[in-house]
C-alpha cells in the first residue's frame, strides 16, 4: 500500500470528524434563512389575497347600491304611472 494514500484516508476520516460541527451549522443557518424567506413569502402572499378580497367586496357594494338605485327609480316611475 502506498503510506501516502494511508495517510490521505486518514486526513479524510479526521477532517471529516473535524467539519461535522461547521457544516452542520452551515445547514442549520442556510435552512434557517430558508424558512425566514417563505415566512415573508407568504406574508406578501396573504396582504396581495387581502388586497383582492377587498376590491372584490367595494366592487360588489357599489354593485348592490348601484342595483338599489335601479330598482328605487323603476318604483318611483312605476308609482308615478300609477298615479297619474
């Protein structure tokens, strides 16, 4: 056997050992920021569905008054028919 490739196996085992600590920090700070991103992600995500819920309800209340209107003139002019 080569004592250059018995050493290298070893330096590999030892410097694996030694890099366990740095490189599971690495992993837990990585995925840490991970999980922040979609944490903000769905924030936007849940304010833009906030948005829209709004447009769509001042949409369908100016709809609802807009109707009302409608339906109080026919009345009145229905009335005025009547009464005429």
């Amino acid at each position: 056997m080569d004592p250059f490739g018995i050493l290298l196996g070893f330096a590999t085992v030892y410097g694996a050992k030694a890099l366990k600590k740095p490189i599971k920090r690495a992993a837990v700070i990585a995925t840490s920021h991970v999980f922040g991103a979609v944490d903000r992600s769905r924030e936007s995500i849940y304010n833009a569905k906030e948005g829209v819920e709004d447009i769509i309800a001042e949409a369908y209340y100016e709809n609802l008054k807009r109707n009302q209107a409608n339906f109080n003139r026919d009345e009145k002019e229905v009335e005025d028919e009547i009464f005429d």
